[in-house]
C-alpha cells in the first residue's frame, strides 16, 4: 500500500485510475482544479462501484501556474506521497500551439519538478500515448531519441498541437527524470474504451461521439481498408495495469505500450457494437489516405465530422506488448475481451441516451 498523487483525476481514465488505486489499499491525493466542487463528485462516483472514499483526499493544482498550482500548505500535507502518477492532459482537436504546450509540456514539468522538489519520489507514472511506440511515424516526423535535434515547431504544424505536445512532453519528461533522478515510468495507452463491465465511458470522449452517431444513424461511411485500424483499449484493463504498475522495481526506466493488439479495423469494432443492439452497421467505407485528402477541406471535414489531427491516429503498425503481458500475467490482472468491452460500452451508450 502507497500514498499517490494522480493528476487528470476528474478525467475519464484518471478516474478509473483513482478506483483502482483505492481498491488496492493505496491512499490517494487527487489533484483537482476545483476540489470544493469536484471532490463530492468523485466521491459520489466512487460509491457507485462500492468503493469507500474514506482515503481519498483533494488537492488544488492547475498546469496553467507555476509549481502546478499546489500551494506550499498541499505539499506539506503531501509529505507521505512517494508515487505520482501524471495522466493530466488537455485535449481537443484544433489547439492553439500555446495553450497544448502551456499544460502538455510545460505544465507536465512543472509538476515533475516541484514533486520531485517536495516529495520524496520513488517512482514517476508518465501517461504519454501510443503513437510515441512507433518508430517510424517518429522518424517522419523528424523526432530522434534526442528531441533537442527536432524541429517541434514543424511537428506542430504537420500533426497538430495535442499529438504535437504529447509527444514533446514524452521526451521532456524523460530529460527531466533522468536529471532529477528520479524513477520513470511510461504508460503509453491506446484509445480507451469503456469499462468491460459496466460499459461506463465519459460523454466526452471521442469514441463516445462515434458511438452517439452509429446509435443516430449518422455514420454512414467509416475509415477503413489497407490496415488502417485505431488501436483500443478497455478502461479497466489500462487503469489496472497502471494502479499496480509502480509496485514492481523492475518496471522502473520501462515504457509499456497498454492496448489490445487485435484490434480489427473501425468497420469490423463498429459492427461488432451495432451488432450487440441491433441497429444497422456502417457498409461503406472510404480509405484513409483519401480521407486525409479530403478533410484538407475544412467546411468538407467539418461536415463528415472529421479532421487531420484524428484521422493520425488511424495506424497500420503492430503493436508490440509483450512486455505489458509479462507484468500483467505477473500482476494477476486478467485480460479483458476487446468484443465484450465493446458491447458493453454501447449498451451504456444506449442507456445514457434513453
């Protein structure tokens, strides 16, 4: 049992990752930009798993102020934290450039630093992403081991401000553990889906958007063909492998690519979803190359509900998680069918909309 800090913890995954963290003994500090508010909310939430709050606590934090936010009076009341577990992120298609980097980056360092500074830290959890696990995409990109060679205001500008500062994040994060030395761990998460059992995902995820189309009858065209599939993963399954991940030495200095490397194509995972309801799956399909063509058209994007930045994380590549396997075998955590996550998160789709 540990004292945690998580960050993102009014987040779809970082709630699910306080849920873990509490069934599993460990006390947690959840960093929160408006605690007086939120807290209650994530108490309420948690009582809806049976999980008690009793050793949940809130702290105050912004990525947006220096030191992250968290007054003098929080770290001290912080003192027993010995893991951080970083899952904060701003997302949104079409960010400024300084508004990702002010709380993907730099925000992330901030935070980094003044633990490292109050805390003493026996191990760093960093949530960056899968695309940071394909080596090739990063080399067309021009991004090398040694990220003080790369170009990121040109990677800005070819893959958008949130892969863009998710990415520069990943390598300053690792520059700054390695001159804190401090432990760092890498959870590099495909796209999460709901919960395996009870389907729960957040409204505003954009799987969820997909899901509310497919249920409306809109999608009549889907990405598809040449491979290109969008690599996912349940909820519960990614929180659990990160809850326990910091328990074992071995994992530290270790990154670990979190998803299900049989995910089949968009197509394939929608009509699995629309199958499990019974309404009727999406028949056509339009390469994504030509899509990427397409959506160069901002009004055409806007209208097919789609756009560059999203059609990126559309890969062809195998994902490569052995190593996660080894450590979830080790951990006891059971893998979870990637079908059944699906079908039960459409059902809860379909409940939320009733």
């Amino acid at each position: 049992m540990a004292t945690v800090l998580v960050t993102g913890a009014s987040g779809f995954v970082g709630k699910f990752l306080i849920l873990a963290l509490l069934r599993k003994g460990d006390t947690v500090f959840a960093m929160l930009r408006q605690p007086q508010t939120q807290l209650a909310m994530l108490q309420q939430w948690l009582q809806g798993y049976g999980v008690s709050a009793e050793r949940l606590h809130a702290v105050r934090g912004d990525f947006r102020e220096q030191g992250a936010g968290i007054s003098a009076a929080d770290w001290q009341a912080m003192a027993a934290v010995t893991v951080v577990y970083h899952s904060g992120a701003l997302f949104a298609w079409g960010l400024t450039t300084d508004d990702a980097r002010q709380v993907n980056v730099l925000g992330a360092l901030e935070l980094f630093t003044a633990a490292a500074k109050h805390l003493q830290l026996t191990r760093f959890v960093q949530v960056s992403g899968y695309m940071l696990t394909m080596t090739a995409h990063l080399q067309k990109l021009g991004i090398t081991g040694d990220d003080s060679a790369t170009d990121w205001t040109k990677t800005y500008q070819q893959v958008g401000a949130y892969e863009a500062s998710k990415l520069e994040a990943h390598f300053a994060i690792k520059r700054t553990a390695l001159a804190l030395n401090v432990p760092l761990t890498v959870i590099h998460p495909a796209t999460a889906i709901g919960h395996s059992e009870s389907g729960e995902i957040a409204p505003n995820q954009e799987f969820t958007r997909t899901l509310n189309d497919l249920r409306k009858g809109k999608l009549f065209a889907v990405p598809d063909g040449g491979g290109y599939r969008l690599p996912l993963v349940s909820v519960d399954y990614l929180t659990q492998f990160m809850a326990h991940v910091a328990d074992y030495p071995e994992t530290a200095g270790c990154e670990y690519l979190v998803g299900d490397e049989q995910t089949p194509s968009l197509k394939a995972v929608l009509a699995i979803c629309a199958d499990h309801v019974g309404i009727a799956a999406p028949r056509v399909s339009v390469p994504v190359p030509l899509l990427q063509q397409i959506v160069r058209w901002q009004w055409l994007g806007k209208k097919l509900g789609m756009t560059s930045e999203m059609l990126h994380f559309m890969r062809t590549e195998t994902l490569d998680t052995a190593a996660t396997t080894y450590m979830a075998n080790k951990m006891g955590i059971k893998p979870v069918l990637l079908s059944v996550a699906l079908a039960q998160t459409m059902t809860y789709v379909m409940a939320q909309a009733a």
